[in-house]
C-alpha cells in the first residue's frame, strides 16, 4: 500500500488500476483512498481494532473535499476512544431518500420486482421536496409528515396522498426492525384520508355509444386493447404487456403469472371466443408481417416493445361517444356489473377479477374455469346484445358456427388432431362465405 500526501493534483494523476488499490494518507493514517478499476475512488477510514480491520465509508472522491474527509476521520478516531458505535451512528445518519432506496431494494428482494415498486418510486420522487428527501430519518417529526400528506392530497389527491404516506411509513418501518436506531416513526399515528370506492362503469345507456365511437377508432391496437380489458376484466398493464407464452389456444384460458399480478398469485383467465377471435387475428397479422415476438400489442416505436399509452385515444373516444368520467379502470368493473346483473355470486366475480376474496378458496380460483367461463360469457353476451356491435363488426367471422363447433369437439373427440381438423374446416368455410 502507498503512501502519498493526499492532494488533488496527487488523486488525480493516480492512475485506474487493474485490480482495487488502496493508498494512505501521509498526513492522517486512518484515511485511505480505495480505487476500482472501473475508477471509482471512495475515502474510508481504516483501522485495526482488537486485532481486526475496521473499514468505515467516509464518501467519494467527488462528493466532499479532502479537507472534509480528514475532519471526518478525526471525528470518527474521537467517537471511537469515546467508546461510540460508529457503525451505528453511520446507519442513524441516513436520509429519508436513503432509507426508501433501502425499503424499495428489500422489497424487490422478498417479493421480486413488482408493478408498484416504479409507482412507489415515482410518488415519492415527483412530491417529497428536497429538503424532506436530505434530512435524516432521526430528525424528522411527525408535522412534517403530516403537512406533506396533506399537501399532496390537496394538490394531487386522496389516493395519491394515501399510498405516499403508507410507503414512508413502511420504509422507516423497516429501519426499526433492522436496527437503524430509529427511536420511533414519524408518519406512525397519521390517519390516511377516507377514499371514496368508485362504482363507475359502463351502463345500459351508454354501451351502444361506447361500442359504436369505438369501432370508428383509427387504432387496431387500441380497438382490440379496449375489447380485451373489457371482456377479460383485466388490469391496463397486464393487457398491454401480456404475452404469446401466456395464452393457451387449446383451454382458452390465459395465465398472468404472479409477478404481473397484484396479489403475486397467478391468475388464470378464461377466455371468451371474442377474445379468443382477436387474438387469433392478431397472432396471424404478425405471422403475416414476419414479426417474431413475444408480446401480443408489439410496437417498434416503444422502449418496452409493446403498445403501451393509450390514454389521449381513450379521451377522444369519451368525448364522440358523449360519455363522462369513464377511466380505462373502470373496464375492469363493468364486466363484473354486468355479471352482478345478471346474478352471478360474489364469489364467482371476485374468481374472474383475479382477487382474493374471503371464503374463495385458491383451488377454488384455479380450478373451477367451466363456471367462470359461463358467467363470462353471457356477461360479454349480453353486452355486445344491448350494445348492437356484431361480432363480425371486428373482424371476428362466424364466431357462434365456431363456438358450437367447439363444444361438440370437445365433449366428443379426444383425438387432439382432430380439433385442429375441425377448427381448420371452420376457418376454411368462412373464408369461402367471405
């Protein structure tokens, strides 16, 4: 290890080594240069105590001042003849912005990268201000909190303001339980606003102008995304980033698996021959074009590789079709309306809805697809009735011939070769009825 008076001019001719390499103060012992080789040059307080290497991270080159470094290395040999944890007073000193990284990292690791890590994310970046983000965690009191949650509940609102305030918690939480020396948390003991659950959707009135603005759409992408949140009741983001792999043609069924999910269950959907024509269409468009990929709204113009904003379509939609206050979410609440309509159980709905529902076992929720298929089907029945679209409207030919030549396939013949033949016969009369 080398020795060198710690100067600018000095670190910065020290050149990137091939493997890491320490250099010593010449005029302060206990604070070293380590550089990588990938040029990351971090200050450390080194030193032995009771006969072991104690490494204490003071900061990087670029952040403080070699002056600064050298006055927190006396701090550290004075705290240390004190008798003081360093390590300990290190873990209090972090900031609020610290400790969510922390809780943000950890929660990736125990439950894998989830949808709401990037919202949690995104909250707390876009409305905790800077000075909040810099100020320890130890230093923070509970008005603070309480004044941000509710500035952004008048400025943004209830439901926003409400997950920020809970993730904050949940992260100085975490802090407690591993011994960070946080005495107590500051956003504990601060009520969350009451929220309001919205019961919007589609209505009886309002389905045939929906349908029909709809179809007028510019979009393929965007037609065939709303008709399969709609029919499916699934949520935006599995729709849009759903996939080739999760489709099974032959049991109609549609398996989100768990790390798309809310609940990190998997979720099977059934499929209705609406949906399953869409599909089939689109799998053959993109046949047609060469395209080989895995995802079934594949887009070359964005990074994620799929169709993935269709918010401004949505409100000029809204706008021809007369209709207010109607968000893409609120796809997902009519089919379970219109099944409710039609007096399928609560059980049954929350099954199609994916949750987890009190007294829905989950065996319960995988297994039994033959009920759930029949309430979706009606219930999409029923809508595409009182909407007057017809199937074919969509490009979806002679969806009932192909239903009921299903049903006979499948209650009589086993022979798998032989459903395809019967499918192929059905595709081929309705190319020649074209």
């Amino acid at each position: 290890m080398q020795k060198i008076k710690f100067t600018k001019t000095n670190i910065e001719k020290l050149p990137v080594p091939e493997k890491k390499t320490k250099y010593q103060d010449r005029d302060n012992k206990y604070l070293h240069l380590i550089i990588t080789p990938k040029n990351s040059r971090t200050y450390y307080y080194i030193r032995c105590i009771n006969g072991r290497p104690k490494y204490i991270k003071i900061a990087s080159y670029a952040e403080v001042s070699i002056k600064a470094a050298q006055q927190r290395c006396i701090e550290i040999s004075n705290d240390i003849m004190r008798g003081i944890d360093t390590k300990q007073k290190e873990k209090q000193d972090i900031s609020l912005e610290e400790a969510f990284g922390y809780w943000l990292k950890h929660r990736e690791k125990v439950r894998g990268y989830h949808r709401d890590i990037k919202d949690c994310r995104n909250r707390f970046i876009s409305y905790v201000p800077l000075r909040l983000k810099n100020k320890r965690v130890i230093d923070i009191v509970r008005s603070e909190v309480r004044k941000l949650h509710s500035r952004v509940c008048d400025e943004i609102g209830i439901h926003t303001a409400n997950r920020l305030l809970q993730s904050i918690r949940a992260a100085i939480n975490l802090l407690i339980k591993h011994d960070y020396g946080i005495p107590q948390n500051p956003a504990a003991m601060i009520d969350l606003f009451k929220e309001r659950s919205r019961s919007r959707f589609i209505k009886e009135d309002e389905v045939e102008r929906f349908f029909t603005e709809l179809m007028k759409s510019a979009s393929q992408d965007f037609k065939d995304f709303v008709l399969i949140a709609l029919f499916t009741s699934k949520r935006k983001s599995n729709v849009l980033a759903a996939e080739w792999s999760e489709i099974d043609f032959r049991k109609r069924l549609w398996t989100i698996p768990g790390e798309k999910t809310k609940n990190d269950d998997d979720d099977v959907t059934v499929l209705d021959e609406a949906v399953l024509d869409i599909l089939k269409r689109r799998k053959k468009e993109q046949q047609g074009k060469g395209i080989e990929t895995n995802w079934i709204f594949y887009s070359d113009h964005n990074r994620s590789g799929h169709y993935t904003n269709p918010s401004d379509t949505w409100r000029n939609l809204l706008k021809r079709a007369g209709i207010e206050d109607l968000r893409i979410h609120d796809l997902r609440r009519t089919l379970a309306s219109w099944m409710a309509n039609q007096n399928v159980s609560l059980h049954m709905i929350a099954c199609v809805l994916g949750q987890k529902s009190t007294g829905v076992t989950p065996t319960y929720a995988r297994l039994s697809v033959d009920p759930k298929r029949e309430a979706v089907s009606n219930a999409v029945a029923e809508m595409l009735k009182v909407g007057k679209l017809k199937l074919g409207d969509n490009g979806l030919e002679f969806d009932r011939v192909r239903k009921r030549v299903q049903e006979i396939a499948e209650k009589l013949i086993e022979n798998p070769d032989l459903i395809d033949a019967v499918e192929n016969a059905v595709e081929l009369y309705a190319t020649h009825a074209n």
